[in-house]
C-alpha cells in the first residue's frame, strides 16, 4: 500500500467449506494476544477468554447430523454497535487500521459493548487471570500486546500488533506493504488455509478476491453492522 | 316538600353519613397542638425494640452490601454469578427496581398535589422519604456493577488531565445524568415541605435535635410572606418534576431500548417501564403505609384505611395498565414478525426459568385484579401488605426477565446460556434491600414522617363537594 493511498481496510475472509473446527486458530490467537487461562473451574462456568470461538452447528436428523464449523471472532463492523453504547469511548473505530479497536486504559468495565455485540465476540476479565500466571510462565507472554487487568473488556484485535509491525518495516524500508505480509496468527496458524487476512480496498489482493465468491455471506447481515469479515458458505464438504 | 314530610329518617341518615365522614382524616381534626404533640411522640419515642431492629440491620448492611462489595471490589467481578451470554446480571435488575421504587414518591406527591387528590396528604413525606431513599439505594448499582469501580469519575463530564470527554452517545451517560438530576430534584422537593415541620420540631425539643431542626429550618417564622413562598415554590417543583420523573424512567428503558439486542429494542419499553415504575413504587408506598401504622405511635390517627383503600384503587389501574403495555409488547413482536424477538420471548414462557415469568404474571396481573376491586379487602391492612410486598415480588421478577433471561438467548444459538446469581450478586441486592429500611427506620426518628401543615391545611380549609354518591373534600378555592 502506498503512503498516499487511503488507509488500508483490513479484512478476512473465512472459507467454511474448508475449516475442519480444529481449533488450531483458537490456540494461535491465545499465544498471540496473551489470552489468560481462566482455570479449571472459571472455565467450566463458561468464562473462557478466547478472542475466536468456533461455533459448531448441527444440521440433519440425529444419526446423521453434520456438523458446521464457524471460527467466529470480532468481526471488525464498520458500523459496530458495541462503539456508541460505552460511556468513556473505550471501545472507539480507529482511522489507521480502520477497524474497531478496544482502549484497555479507558474501559471501566459497564459491559454495555458486550450486551449489544450481536456476535458476542467480546470478553470480560472476570478476575486478574494474567496476573496469576506462575513464574517460568510468564516468558510465554507477547511482548507486543497488553496484559489486561481485571474489570476491563477485551476482544479480537485483529493482531493490530502485527499490522504495525509490517507498516512500520514497509515504511522503513520505503515501500509499500505486499499482499499477504500481514498474517493474523489464526491465518498463519490455519493448516487447511480456511482464513485468508488482507487489505479489503486493495482490488487486487486475495482477500478481495475470495470476498468476491458467489459463495460469500456475511454473519447477522440484516443489522447493517458492515463487518470486515466475509464468510464463504460451506458445502457439505469436510463437514463444513 | 319530602324532607318535611319525614323529619326524623332524614335526620337519621345525616348523622349516619356524619359518621361516615367522620373515618376520612379530613373530617375528623384534631386541634393543632395535639397534632404536633402526636407527630412529636412518634417520632422522639423509640423502643429497645427499634434500637435491636437498627443494630441488625446496621450488621447486615455492612456485612451484605458494603463488606461484599468490598470484596467483589479486590476480587473481582467473577465474585458475582455473569458471564457470556450474560454480561448484566442481578445488579442492573435491583438498579432498575430502586429506581422503579423512587416513582411512587414523585408521583403520589407530585402528580396526586398538582390533581388535588386530597387524601395524599397524610403520606407524602413517606412517599417521598421512599423516592430519596430508593434513590440512594440504587443509585449505588450504577457503582457496583462497574468492573473498575475506582475510576467511575470518568464518565463524569468535567475539564479533565486525560483530555477525555465522555461518550454522550451513550445511554449510560444519560442514565448518569438523569438520575443525579432526579436525585437531587427530589431531595430538594423532599425539603421544601418539611421546613415548617423542622420548625416545629425546633419549637418543641431541646439538646442535640434542636440544633438540628433549627439548622435546617433555616429561621422559618410562619410569616405570610414565608408561606407565600414557600407555596410558590412546591408548586413550582410539583411541576416540574413531573417531567423528570417521566424521563428517569424512559432513560432507564433507553438503556435497554436503544441497543439493537433482540427483544430490548422495543419503542414499547419508555411507557411500559414508567406504567411499571408506578406500579411497583404505588405498591411500596402501601407496604410501608402498613408498616408504619403498625409500628409508630399514633399513626392510626395520621393514616388510615381511606388511604389505603385509594392507594389500591391506583395499584388496580396501573396493574391493568401494566398488563397492557406487557401484551402489547408480544402484541409488537406478532405483527413485527421478527424471529428473534419472537423467539426470545416465546422462551421467557417456556425456557428453563419459566417459573419467574410465571410468578411475575400471577403476582402482577392474576393477584391484583383478584383482591383489588373489593372494597372489604383493600380495607384489610394485612391483606394489602400481602399484596403489595407480591407485586413488587412480581415487578422484581419482570425485571429479572427484561434483562437476564432476554440476554441469555441471543441471535447466535452457539451462545445462548443461563444465568444463576453467586455470592456477589445474591448478598448485595439483600444488603441494599436493609440498606433502605436502615436509612428509613432512622430518618423516622430524626424527621417527622407526617406533614402537619399540610394535614391541618386540609382539615380547615376544604368543602365538601359531592360527586354521585361520595363526598370529596376540596381545597381548590385556597389557591
């Protein structure tokens, strides 16, 4: 992208004819973004931080039913209804990346954005879980993403971190940044390539490319919520 | 002609109906220092009983609302029982029934003065005691349900190092701003018509409760300048807090309202919560009508079963008013054909916690509409109690399926879910409940509960107007 152009409108697309639910983006995101483990019991009460989830629905009779599977994350809306609802402007659109960004330092923890996110995308730090990491562990930890304190709201970034990091390099470098040299760590990490990450205004890239299938849809589409990620129906096959 | 013609029955009938008369408040005074003296006694006399009331109470609000919150504070907010789906639990649903509450006072006061309904008289310092106290009770759950508690100043607009304004888009801020608008509106309109009863506490004690009447009566004399004043002011604020009354509540609503979450965004929600509001805080007036008469000296004479009786006629209208905006908001989701909605509030009936939609019908429609339409019953003190403590059970419970049972089914059937409280969000809506009943046993002993002025203003200057076949006493002329 060159310096001049419009900011880029970062994108993904999801392939559900391919995704096999192996939940491989799932523990890539959690290295990724420091994503606390909640514990044995905070788990099984459902309070799971993963910024994706893969939905996994069920169609057909009993025997025979078939799973779809469906990585869904913060789908980045163009027009989000989690940004008017919070009181201090902790969850605001940002006009680099242009995509919904969560400001950790603002958030006073009202959990409005969460009741109003149609997709539920956004997590809340029911307690101080990155502080109770234990020793050795905290190596594991990102250097480049914020450890969230208690009583604030999280959710996908989009790997924010790694879109600097590329901007920058391309910048230095004075050149534009290449198609397909950001990767968010479920993109990278996806072993059948069902996720593909990349600049949406870019007409060329192939992420506008697959945006374009027949096949795309986009999730809870009649509230005009104008998200960036664009899914491809699936077909049956794989299971998808 | 006629009434020559039967002198003894006619004379009969009108001491009957003097006899009659003689139950309403207004036509049985009582001369003014009695009055005093009796409002007076309530008030200083206490028992060892109250003092053991207040003591427990004073332990249980410490330990249930303030050491749990304390603790939910440095713990965190997984100390109550939300999570995904779930993010508003158990305190959102006690803030909107204090706030629920803190109608009735604004209305019996505000909205029964300025229609001369004149049985409010005896009871609108109660009503609205309850309006402040309701207030003060709720207003902490804006607090409490925070995730970071220690920087709630930041949605407070004010000049700030940060350089953060805040979002006025959002609800929240309205919520912010109407509620401290009505929280202090009502305080001031709570003060305005006790200043000549602080006088008269100032003119009849000593030691410490004199210094205190005589602060706040602010050297009120009883000129007539004073009076006209202090007249012209309640009407002022009888007015005007009328539409602040109406709006706190529709803000309320907005908070639900104008999210796009399925079955919250409803238009319906403004008036359905307000005609809610009303009923639930009508209903509370009675519940601590009840309470007082029992427990306070005197308060047989100040409070009696007219004013109960009116009382439950007002619950029977806003419970039927509620039924309507309950239906019309099914009625909304039929014709609307949305499928979300639609299938929301299908499971309110018929999801896993049924039974609080079930309770919520029956305590709110099924039981007023049974007992309120006879007079014999609504005259039955221990009858309304019941009736009213169930309805606010019922207004609880509406609540309850406004916000947690609507959030746990969602567009996205991967994340339906339930909600149960924990520790956090069991004890603190419990502690706040005695939280309320503590600061009201206080302020019953530390200002005086019955308007005297207002009580003797209406004993002697009515007339009687008959309308079919009662009497209403009429203050109208005065003004």
């Amino acid at each position: 992208m060159a310096e001049e152009q419009y900011p880029a409108r970062w994108g993904m697309v999801i392939d559900m004819n391919v995704c096999t639910g192996c939940q491989a983006c799932v523990t890539a995101c959690n290295m990724e973004n420091n994503i606390p483990w909640v514990g044995e019991d905070d788990a099984g009460y459902g309070r799971t931080m993963h910024w994706m989830r893969i939905h996994r629905t069920w169609s057909g009779e009993e025997l025979e039913a078939k799973p779809t599977f469906q990585p869904v994350m913060c789908q980045q809306c163009g027009r989000a209804p989690c940004e008017p609802v919070c009181p201090v402007f902790a969850t605001v659109h940002s006009l680099d990346e242009r995509i919904n960004v969560q400001v950790y330092n603002r958030c006073i923890g009202t959990r409005y954005c969460a009741n109003n996110c149609p997709y539920f995308a956004r997590n809340f730090n029911w307690f101080d879980y990155s502080y109770q990491i234990p020793a050795p562990m905290n190596y594991y930890l990102n250097p480049n993403v914020t450890v969230r304190r208690r009583g604030v709201m999280e959710k996908c970034s989009f790997c924010v971190q790694r879109i600097h990091e590329v901007e920058d390099r391309a910048k230095a470098e004075g050149r534009a940044i290449h198609d397909g040299e950001v990767q968010s760590a479920c993109a990278q990490a996806c072993p059948v390539d069902a996720i593909v990450y990349g600049d949406l205004s870019d007409p060329e890239s192939r992420v506008s490319a697959a945006a374009r299938s027949q096949r795309r849809f986009v999730l809870l589409e009649e509230l005009g919520t104008h998200p960036a990620v664009t899914y491809l129906k699936g077909e049956g096959n794989y299971g998808g | 002609m006629a009434a020559e013609a039967h002198p003894i029955p006619s004379a009969h009938a009108e001491s009957a109906e003097h006899e009659e008369l003689r139950e309403q408040l207004m036509f049985d005074p009582r001369p003014r220092e009695e009055m005093n003296r009796m409002v007076m006694e309530a008030m200083t006399e206490t028992t060892p009983r109250y003092w053991t009331v207040v003591g427990i109470l004073a332990v249980i609000v410490a330990v249930c609302l303030f050491g749990v919150w304390g603790w939910m504070i440095f713990e965190g907010t997984g100390t109550a029982g939300i999570r995904r789906p779930v993010y508003w639990g158990m305190f959102i649903v006690t803030f909107v029934f204090w706030i629920g509450i803190s109608h009735a006072g604004t209305f019996v006061s505000a909205i029964l003065r300025v229609f001369k309904a004149e049985f409010r008289r005896p009871f609108t310092r109660a009503a609205e005691l309850m309006t402040t106290f309701g207030l003060a009770a709720g207003a902490l759950y804006p607090l409490i349900h925070l995730g970071r508690v220690w920087v709630f100043y930041w949605m407070i607009p004010y000049p700030n190092a940060r350089w953060l304004w805040p979002n006025f888009r959002s609800p929240l801020e309205w919520d912010l701003m109407a509620i401290t608008t009505y929280l202090l509106s009502s305080t001031i309109y709570l003060y305005l018509p006790l200043i000549p009863d602080l006088a008269m506490g100032r003119d009849r004690t000593s030691g410490w409760r004199h210094i205190f009447f005589k602060t706040l009566a602010l050297g009120w004399r009883g000129t007539e300048a004073e009076w006209f004043r202090l007249k012209t002011a309640i009407n002022i604020f009888a007015f005007a807090i009328i539409p602040v009354m109406f709006s706190v509540h529709t803000i309320v609503s907005w908070d639900f309202a104008v999210s796009q979450t399925g079955a919250w965004n409803s238009t319906i929600f403004g008036p359905y919560f307000i005609v809610g509001a009303i009923l639930s805080g009508v209903s509370a007036v009675i519940t601590i009508l009840i309470v007082l008469r029992g427990t306070l000296k005197h308060m047989t004479y100040f409070i009696r079963l007219e004013h109960i009786d009116a009382l439950g006629k007002l619950i029977l209208i806003f419970s039927m008013a509620w039924g309507y905006f309950f239906f019309n908001d099914y009625l909304v989701s039929w014709y609307g054909g949305y499928e979300v909605t639609r299938s929301i509030l299908s499971l309110h009936a018929s999801g896993p916690e049924a039974w609080i939609w079930y309770c919520m019908l029956c305590f709110n429609v099924v039981i007023p509409w049974l007992t309120l339409w006879n007079r014999k019953w609504r005259r039955t003190p221990w009858l309304m109690f019941i009736v009213t403590v169930l309805i606010n059970v019922g207004m609880y419970f509406e609540r309850y399926t406004i916000v947690p049972m609507t959030l746990a089914h969602q567009r996205l059937p991967f994340d339906w879910g339930t909600y149960a409280p924990r520790v956090a969000d069991t004890f603190i809506p419990i502690g706040s409940f005695f939280f309320f009943i503590l600061l009201y046993m206080l302020a019953s002993r530390l200002i005086p509960l019955i308007p005297v002025w207002e009580v003797r203003e209406g004993q002697e200057a009515h007339i009687i107007r008959k309308i079919g076949k009662t009497h209403i006493p009429s203050v109208s002329d005065l003004d």
